[in-house]
C-alpha cells in the first residue's frame, strides 16, 4: 500500500505481539511505528479481535460503540474487511480516537477492490500516520500474533464483514485455529421472514454473498468451538426505537454523540448517491430510530448467549453464500450454533422477553449506565437456554 505508507514513519520487522423452538427447515510484514506496537499479556477479559467491514453499512459503527463499552471483552486488534481495507481504517481510526479508544491496534486486511462507503468522506480528513494504537499493513499477520500473544487463551474473533482476512488467516497460519472461538454475523435458514427490502428468507447473507468461498473455510476450521451465528432470524429484530432512543440522542457524553454524528452522516450521504445502503437509509428517520444493528448482536454473543436461545445445525455455505442445513450424519457440513430465537426471559416485568432485554442492555451500556452484565459474563462461553439439536 504505496498510498498508505506515503508520509510516514515506517519500521522493518513486526512488533512482538500483538430457546423457544421456532420451526426450522428440513433436514505484511511491516508495522507502521506510531505508538506502541507491542501486544500485552491476556488478562482475565475475553481477549477479542474484531474483523470489520466499517463504513458502508451503519451497524459496524454501532457494533465497534458497543463491543468498547463491553466489560467482559478485551479487545486486542481491529482489522478491516473487504474492498478498500485502507479507507475503512480511516473510519475506524478516527472513530476510536474520537472516543479516546485509540490505544487499540489497527490492521489493514485483504483489500478486495478499491470499492467505498457512505461513511468513508466523514474519516477522509484522518491521518493514520498519527493513529497512536499503531497501524499493521498486514492485518492478517496482526491477527496471528495478537492470537499467539495469549499463550492459549482463546481469542474471540468476531466476525462482522466478509470473512476473506478469515481465509487468509487459515491458509498462513493454521495452527492458530484452536487458540480462537469465532462468532459471526450472519446466516439464515428459516423461511418466511420478510426482509425490509423485499426478499424473504432464507437468503444469501452479505457477509457470506461477498466472499462464499471464504466463508466456506470459516465453517469447515477447527475451531476450539463450533462457530456462533447471529443470524438473520434474531438480528433483523435489534433496532433502537422510542424512549430508549431518545435517551441516545439526548445523551451528552461524547462517545454516544460520535456514534450519532457518524449516523447523521451515513444518512445523509447514503441518501444522495448510488450506495448499497441508499434504500435503507431513505426507510430511516434518524430522530426516531437507528437502522438495524445487525452486527451489534454478534458483539454480544461473543461474551454471552444471555436472552438468545442457540441452535445446533450442521451447516456449510454454498458457492452464493446461501446456508444449507443437512443431517447430522452429513459429511458435508459442520456443526455450528445459530441464534435463531430470542429466550422470553427478560430483565423485569415491563419488558417483553430476550430482544427488549437485550436492547435496553445496549443502551445502557452505550450511555455507560451501571452494568446490567447477567451472572457468568467473563468466564468461557458456552451455550446456554433451550438447545435445539437439529
């Protein structure tokens, strides 16, 4: 990235690292020397690497807010996905400086085109040359020593763009495969949800339409536990409304004002061009309501199945990123959990169950209320509520 590298400081070598049962269906070598470069010692936190495709859809924003105000995460590295990897760590650099979080590293991953976002002219005037946290042209080799650095301490990846810097990390660097627990955004497989813009389900998924082979490795890894979806099922239904959106916009503290400067813009901007995000954005009205959060409940997965209930489906995705369920006796697919439900669990009598529970959570974590954390957060996730083995 001779545009990158353009201007700054830049040092050989690599730093020393850093259910209520619905029906289903049948069945780089350099490191940019600016701050400190060198990832620390695991700590008690989930250690967590977030793998972003910032920039062109809105929930990425929302996603990153919420997985820095997580106790239970300790996020190591921010890599960027997809398409121009370098413009999406502008938005995520500036992002997190915005917010005084901009002691976290940051890694370009495989660029995939030159191919923008509605978001990227709100973080064109950010110089990566001064990002603090450190810059990894490689991302993908970030992410192998950020995984080594825990000396066997699972590592959260979280998954919230296509899964191409997953790929590349199998191909290099197999044998961190046991060392890391994977949550992803994405996935669908019961029918008749109505999506907002027309198709019903079950559909290709974006994460894994852009990149199918890619997300075929993601599934068939060894993985040290089967990969955790937050599927199109429960995520269509994470959108912040009403009261609980007003208190957002009404907040004073600065990271929440960033989020929604960052909001402000994407709408506006999606809405004056010929984005992917355009008829999504002319359905909002962001005094009322922020898009779906489709990314924010993954966030949260990788910390706990609090208020969701996990499936057990033996899946692969077909060469258009469909997901294909088969039986368990099927060589074909791998076992992974799907969030296909929401538990009727809620945090008190004047919430309707697992989604009002889990989104008056985010908010309260988003305005830094005290932690509505349930008991378990921090310890190794596992599984939890009804598990429905299909």
């Amino acid at each position: 990235s001779s545009h990158l590298a353009q201007g700054l400081v830049v040092t050989e070598g690599l730093c020393a690292v850093i259910m209520r049962r619905r029906p289903l269906l049948p069945f780089v070598a350099w490191v940019l020397s600016y701050g400190s470069c060198t990832f620390r010692a695991c700590a008690q936190k989930i250690p967590a690497i977030i793998d972003t495709d910032i920039g062109t859809f809105i929930d990425d924003s929302f996603a990153l807010a919420l997985a820095l105000q997580m106790p239970e995460l300790d996020i190591r590295l921010i890599v960027t996905a997809s398409h121009d990897t370098v413009g999406r760590a502008r938005v995520a650099a500036k992002h997190l400086a915005r917010v005084g979080a901009d002691h976290i590293p940051l890694g370009i991953g495989v660029a995939t085109d030159n191919q923008t976002g509605p978001l990227f002219s709100w973080a064109a005037d950010f110089d990566l040359s001064g990002y603090a946290g450190g810059v990894y042209t490689d991302g993908v080799k970030a992410m192998q020593e950020a995984i080594d650095a825990c000396n066997g301490t699972p590592v959260a990846l979280i998954e919230l763009g296509p899964h191409t810097n997953v790929r590349a990390l199998l191909d290099r660097f197999p044998h961190v495969q046991q060392k890391v627990r994977v949550t992803v955004m994405g996935g669908s497989v019961v029918p008749g949800i109505r999506l907002p813009w027309g198709p019903v389900t079950p559909v290709n998924t974006t994460n894994e339409k852009e990149d199918p082979l890619s997300a075929q490795a993601l599934v068939h890894a060894q993985w040290a536990d089967p990969p955790r979806f937050a599927s199109v099922e429960t995520t269509i239904q994470v959108a912040i409304k009403g009261a609980l959106w007003q208190q957002l916009r009404q907040s004073k503290k600065p990271a929440v004002q960033v989020l929604l400067e960052c909001y402000v813009h994407w709408w506006n901007e999606s809405r004056t061009g010929s984005w992917i995000t355009t008829g999504e954005a002319h359905s909002l009205d962001p005094t009322r309501e922020s898009a779906i959060l489709w990314d924010a409940e993954a966030v949260h997965l990788a910390a706990t199945t609090q208020w969701l209930t996990l499936t057990e489906l033996n899946v692969d995705f077909d060469d258009w990123g469909h997901t294909v369920v088969s039986s368990d006796n099927s060589s074909s697919g791998r076992r992974a959990w799907f969030a296909l439900n929401w538990t009727d669990q809620g945090l008190g009598p004047n919430l309707d169950g697992g989604r009002d529970s889990f989104l008056q959570h985010m908010t309260s974590l988003l305005l830094a209320s005290p932690s509505l954390s349930p008991a378990g957060f921090g310890s190794v996730p596992t599984p939890s509520g009804e598990v429905v083995h299909v």
